[in-house]
C-alpha cells in the first residue's frame, strides 16, 4: 500500500469505473451460480456454491453501495466499464463452466483488488479499501475449494484467452455510454435439478417410505433426510432458478432470494450433519423433485412467490413447529434446536415473499385470484395439515383476517 500522504493512480471517476468492472464480474456469477447449482449433481459442491452465491451477491452489494457513494448511481446489473467484459460473461453462462469461472474470472477479481488496495490512497479511499479486503478475503477461501476440483484445464485455457481479448477486466473499457441498453446475463436453464449416485429418486406413483416414530433415532433421521433432500436443497435451486431466469428483477429481490439460498445452505448441513451424527446416511432415503416442478410452473415472478415462499414455506412454519416441539418431548435437544433456528428463518422467508408479490400484483383481489389459481393448477394447498402457527405465521406478515381463513380452512379439510 502507498504512503498515506501520496495519492494513488486512480480519482474518483476511474475508481467507480474499476469498481464497475468488479461489480460486474460479481453479478454475472451470481447469475451464472443460479442457474448451475441446480445442475451439479454433487452434494457437497452444490452446497458450496449456494454459500459463494450468497458471498457473491453481498459483495457486489457493497460494492454497488460504494460505487453510489462515488458517483451517485447505483447499478442494478452488470454495468462494466470494460465493455468487452460482457462478451466473457456471456460465454461464461452459456452452459455450467465451474473452470471459466473459479480459475479464471474470480481470480482475476481477486488480482484486480489486490492492485488496487497496493497503489489506492488508503485514507482518500479507505471505504474502498476495506469492501475490496472483504472480497479477497471471500474469493481466497472459495479458490482454495475448487483447487480441490479437478476442474478442466483446457476449458480454463480457453476462457483465460477470451478474458485477454476482453482486455482482461478493465481491458481498455471507458465508461458506457449514455443510453446504451441493458446486457442482461442469462444463463442457460436445465430442466430437472441433477443429484449424484448417492441419491435415488421415488419411483411414479411410489410413497416415501413409512415413517417410525421420533422416539427412535430412525425416526429423526428419517425427518432430517426428507428436509434436506426434498426441502432444504430444492429451496436452494428454485430460489438460485429464479435469480438466473428474471434477470430484469430488481437488484433487493435477487438480494434477498440470495440471503434465502444462504439460509437453505445452513439448514442443509444442519441436517446433513445432525442425521450422520444419529447413525444416518446421505441417500438413505428417496428424493422428488415436487418442489422444483411446482415452482418452475409459474410463467411469472409473482407466480414463483406465492408457490415457494407464500405456500411451501408458509405450510413449512406449520410442519416444522410441529416437529420442533415433537422432538423437544421425545428429548432430542439438538435437533429441536435445529428446527427452531430453520423456523426462525422461514418467517423471514415468507415475509419476504409476501413482500415481493404485494410489489409485484398491488391489487389484493388480482393476489388472492392469482393465489387460488395456483392452488387448483398445482393442488396444492395455502394451508396443509399441521395446526396453524398463528405466531410464525403473524410475524411473517399474515393478517389476522388471512389468518382466521387459513384455520377455518385447515379444519374443513380436516373434517373430510
């Protein structure tokens, strides 16, 4: 780092122009790592990239902060001063590319806040310098993960060449121009989320098999493979599906359907570890994909709200207070534990999507039509069979009135 008293190469302009470039490279991962977790198949790194995306995804909104600070605009998308650097993004997002992007874009990232916090004035920009150590400080951990990979050198090779005909990160660049369109990312989409060997999917027309009481450890077990495989890692995938497919969303959403991915991370391994720890194993029990394909079924982003957020994590505050409790009276602590801190984060998860589809469809009747339709398109339910958790539920953002139709609801359907 220069002298205190010496400025460095770079004033503002060219900062918030270095900085774009970053920003950039950031949401176009965020992107690209949407749409490729559901298509890894293995466990272990999907999960991995669920918690890059997030780190991602915070970064770029430091980031975007500081750019605000510096030239009062604040971009929504990728919007790099280098504008060859879109073409790389581009490329990088036509099909999962884990080598163009863990050993060839972010190491440029890195390399690029290292310049900078070396030849910066780190009093004139010491906001800078202290997000851009955050960064490194990410980034490092993450490349230390994939240099355990085994990712494809050739493919690396080629990206390295595209990313040197782009100028590299800040290539020759110069500020976009006023009035240029927007160059979204759009990553290419799969059909059905891909699992690794370990894992069978439930035959057509087969059940789960029958559960044993939570007294017994193959009970637990049982109750924190089907979270995991059937909840927690779909949450993951559907939430990164929806940050690649509407790249148009604004910049909050795609922030919070981040924080959310993070969220489903931790339960994942929450429950991964605590049903190794009772004897379980990965696999033990069957997978489906019910809740990828009733959400991938909603042509609009209002439509993917009220079926993951509104209805399965809603129905989700019921069924895991319900084990919370269950767990607490046959004596198992820890993972009671577990699902109060899971139920904790569903309600942010719920507020959230009830937020987002108030924004999206203001009118409350067009909502409620839209709400019913998808019960009868998907039959699905707003409520499922657990009783109601009124608290969760209020704390989330239902009305006293949603939820009085909620119970009287609940208890038609149980009187059938």
């Amino acid at each position: 780092m220069i002298a205190r008293t010496r400025m460095g190469p770079w004033g503002v302009e060219a900062t918030a122009a270095r900085l774009a470039d970053i920003h950039g490279a950031l949401l176009g991962s965020v992107a690209c790592l949407g749409a490729w977790i559901a298509a890894i198949p293995q466990y272990e790194i999907k999960l991995a990239m669920a918690y890059h995306l997030y780190d991602h995804a915070h970064l770029a909104d430091l980031i975007g902060r500081r750019i605000y600070d510096l030239t009062a605009e604040r971009p929504q998308v990728p919007s790099p001063a280098n504008r060859a650097l879109m073409g790389f993004l581009h490329e990088l997002a036509a099909a999962p590319n884990l080598a163009g992007l863990y050993q060839v874009l972010l190491p440029a990232v890195m390399e690029s806040c290292r310049e900078h916090m070396e030849k910066t004035n780190p009093v004139a920009d010491e906001p800078t310098v202290r997000i851009l150590y955050q960064v490194m400080e990410a980034l490092e951990g993450q490349l230390v993960f994939a240099a355990r990979l085994h990712l494809d050198k050739q493919e690396a090779k080629r990206m390295q060449l595209y990313l040197a005909e782009a100028g590299g990160l800040h290539g020759e660049g110069g500020a976009a121009a006023a009035g240029d369109t927007v160059d979204y990312v759009r990553p290419a989409l799969i059909e059905k989320p891909a699992r690794d060997s370990r894992f069978q999917e439930l035959p057509p027309g087969k059940k789960m098999p029958k559960a044993k009481p939570l007294e017994t450890p193959e009970g637990r077990v049982r109750l924190l493979h089907i979270a995991l495989i059937n909840l927690e890692i779909p949450a993951i995938e559907v939430c990164g599906r929806m940050i690649a497919e509407f790249p148009e969303a604004p910049w909050e959403l795609k922030l919070d359907l981040a924080t959310q991915i993070w969220d489903e991370a931790r339960h994942a391994e929450m429950c991964a570890d605590r049903l190794v720890e009772l004897g379980g194993t990965l696999g033990q029990y069957p997978y489906h994909h019910k809740v990828w394909e009733h959400s991938v079924a909603g042509a609009t982003l209002a439509e993917r709200f009220i079926t993951t957020q509104r209805i399965h994590e809603g129905n989700g505050l019921d069924q895991t207070l319900l084990a919370r409790d269950a767990l607490a009276a046959v004596g198992d602590e820890a993972t009671s534990q577990i699902m109060d801190y899971i139920m904790a984060d569903e309600v942010l998860h719920v507020r959230s999507g009830i937020k987002w589809v108030e924004r999206l469809v203001p009118s409350a009747a067009e909502r409620d039509a839209l709400l019913r339709q998808i019960e009868e398109r998907l039959g699905i339910a707003a409520v499922a069979g657990p009783p109601l958790n009124r608290d969760g539920r209020r704390r989330a953002g239902f009305s006293e009135i949603e939820l009085d139709w909620l119970t009287s609801m609940r208890d038609r359907r149980g009187e059938r």
